[in-house]
C-alpha cells in the first residue's frame, strides 16, 4: 500500500521561507510549502509572538486577511513607501516655485 505523508516545516525553516519571500497570506504560505494550514497558523502566531515575524491584517474584497511577512520585508516596504512621499514633496515644491514666478 502506497501513501505520502504530508509534512510541515518546521518553524526555522518557515522562517527561512518568509525571509525569501514575498509577504503573504497564512493560506497561501500553507499552499506554498504543503504545510497543514493549523500546523503553519500556530508557527505563524508563535513566530509573531517571539517577534521573529510581523503580521498585518487587510481586508480584500470584504474579507479580513492576515498577511504574514518577515521583520526586514516590512522595513523595506516603509522605506520605499518613505522614498515615495520624499519625491512626491519634492516635485511639489518644485511645482510651487514654478508656479510663483
């Protein structure tokens, strides 16, 4: 008799998995790695709660998501978003002192 065994990973190697990756959503994390969504939620939450990861929750199309993404992925998405509001201040004072002569 053949069967396959599902694994889970273990949460190192989740770990490992959400520094390589984008951010996403537990379901989704849980489909990428073959993992048993409730194995992967409680790594997820315990992950959380060590501080070794940063969830956010969103609402898409009415439904309340949890998106999970790693510490340094969640630095660089405010830096940009912060490179984004510096150039948009600055083609702004641009517009104005164009603007006044």
């Amino acid at each position: 008799m053949s069967y396959m065994v599902k694994t889970t990973l273990g949460k190192l190697e989740l770990l490992e998995y959400i520094e390589k990756h984008k951010a996403m959503t537990v379901y989704q994390l849980a489909q990428e790695t073959g993992g048993n969504y409730n194995d992967i939620f409680d790594h997820v939450r315990d992950l959380s709660d060590a501080g070794d990861l940063k969830i956010r929750h969103e609402t898409r199309n009415g439904r309340q998501l949890s998106i999970v993404e790693h510490p340094c992925h969640q630095r660089l998405r405010h830096l940009d978003e912060m490179y984004t509001l510096k150039r948009l201040l600055q083609c702004s004072i641009l517009h104005e002192g164009c603007d006044s002569k």
